[in-house]
C-alpha cells in the first residue's frame, strides 16, 4: 500500500510540474541600412537594429491556438485606431526632444492585449511597478512617455513603408531617403485612405452577443496556431526602444493566457465576457489551465 501512494505522490508532482508550452526569448541584432532621421542615430549609414525574437514551442498533447503579441506585423494590416494615436503626439518633435535614457531600468510587458488594441505592450519605468506573488502591480498608474514615444515611431515606420509599398516617391520628415519630397503625417494618412491602401479590419463583428462568442474566422492571421511539438517565432523591431533607452526587462503581468476577451457593453454598462472558439479545426485555445515555461529577459540596447 505505501508503494501505492508513493507511485500516486510521484504521479502527481509529474503532472504538476509539466510545462504545456515554452516561450523562449533572445535578442539578435542586424546591420541595416538607416532611414531614419531620428535621435542620436541619424548621422549614421547603417545601424545596429535590435529584435525581439519570441519562440512558443507547443510542449503539450494538444493542439493550441493564442493570440498573437504584434497582430499588425504585416503592413496591410495598419491600424485605423493608431493613426489617430500617431497624429495626437505629433505636437512633440522628436527630433529636437528625444532623448536617451540610460539610468532608468524599463519593463516591457508582453501579455497579449485585447484584439481591439492597437499596441502590443506595455513599456513603464520598473520604478512606478512592483510585483506581488506572481503579478505585477502598477503603484504610479503614471505612463511614461517612453511607451507613447515608442508607438509614435513604430506609426511612423508603418506609414513610411505604405508610401513605399504603393509607390509614392515621397517620405516623411523623419526619414532620410534620397531623391524623395518631404511630407507630413496628415498629408500620408489622407492619401491612404482616400485611395483605399490601408485595411481597417471592424473587430467588433467577431463580438458575438447573441451566443458571447468571439468569431476569428476573419481574423485567423491575429492567432498563432500550433500542432504538438511544434514551434513559431514572433520577430519584433525594437529599434524605437533603443533611441528612446538603455535598460529593459522583458516580462509577462501574469503568465496565464484567457480564452476570453472582456468587452464593454454601452447598452448594460458593463464589462462582459466573449469566449474563443473551443475547437478550431482541431485546435484548442491556450488557457489558465496550461502550464508556461518562461524566463524573463534583461537587455541593455
């Protein structure tokens, strides 16, 4: 009988401490040519541009599907929502204000946001944050201007690749092109749009009220889809965060993934809940009850 329970203890433990899927982080550098006509950076020809490669490896015996951290890798998918975020910060000059900051340690939070959200972490000063138990807490609710600097230049550099992707022989004040007309932020989004180059996905029909169900049968290229054992690398430019800072910590608020987003409904005004698909052509959604291995990442860019 003590053989017995010391096998079921054994069991137990095994289970326990098996991992369902692995998120691996690292760094790598390239050598690229610079376009940019931004901070410290600018005299330079070529520049070392840092990526945050992220690997998920599916360690489990399911097939799993989540979200993915950067839903608008691809250029066509720009965001209506940070359009508007980009032209409400362009009253700062980030050619004359940016600045580097190279006391300050930041935390670059990678869980994954609402698929209505236009960016895909959060950047805050490790000062202002503190953790308790396995989360993180925010005890300065303060955001730093580093986060709102940072998006302002990943909008730019999405703009700047739609005007070369179309073929408009003009850049904007930030870049450094030869041979091409200055333009300004209002001037690019304007003919962009009005002549139907950027994609405006309406992410609030996947919003199911009827059921409380989240339809991604349009939206599919916002997820990564895993088979067992298989693996998948997000890469992420973080050449804004090198301009901006120096010390970075790459972490997760709480390292459990929701099969569920949290919508609110203006006619109950309430917060509800909107489930993912259970079964995806035999995939399964990431949840609480899976296991994550993960280490956190300290960088000096």
């Amino acid at each position: 009988m003590k053989k017995i329970i010391i096998l079921l203890l054994l069991l137990n433990n095994y289970v326990n401490f098996s991992q369902d899927l692995s998120i691996h982080l690292e760094i790598v550098e390239a050598t690229e040519k610079n376009f940019l006509n931004i901070g410290f950076e600018k005299s330079k020809s070529f520049i070392e541009t840092p990526y945050l490669n992220i690997t998920y490896q599916n360690l489990s015996n399911k097939d799993i599907y989540f979200k993915k951290l950067d839903k608008c890798q691809k250029v066509e998918c720009y965001p209506n929502a940070l359009a508007s975020k980009i032209s409400t910060n362009f009253n700062d000059d980030l050619n004359k204000n940016i600045k580097k900051d190279k006391l300050n340690v930041y935390k670059v939070f990678l869980d994954a946001k609402p698929l209505y959200a236009e960016t895909y972490f959060d950047i805050e000063n490790a000062k202002t944050i503190e953790k308790q138990g396995k989360e993180y807490i925010t005890i300065a609710p303060m955001r730093d201007i580093i986060e709102e600097r940072f998006y302002t230049m990943v909008g730019i550099a999405q703009l700047q690749c739609l005007l070369k992707k179309y073929g408009q022989n003009v850049q904007l004040e930030y870049f450094k092109y030869k041979k091409r007309k200055n333009i300004s932020v209002f001037e690019a989004e304007k003919w962009l749009l009005e002549n139907n180059f950027v994609e405006i996905k309406n992410i609030d029909n996947v919003f199911i009220n009827e059921t409380h169900s989240i339809d991604i049968s349009h939206i599919k290229d916002y997820f990564i889809f895993l088979k067992k054992g298989e693996s998948y690398t997000e890469k992420i430019n973080l050449i804004g965060l090198k301009l901006l800072g120096q010390n970075f910590e790459f972490d997760y608020r709480n390292l459990k993934f929701d099969n569920y987003e949290e919508k609110y409904n203006f006619n109950l005004k309430k917060m509800e809940r909107y489930y993912l698909p259970k079964n995806v052509d035999g995939f399964v959604p990431l949840d609480k009850g899976f296991e994550i291995e993960f280490t956190p990442l300290k960088v000096k860019l």
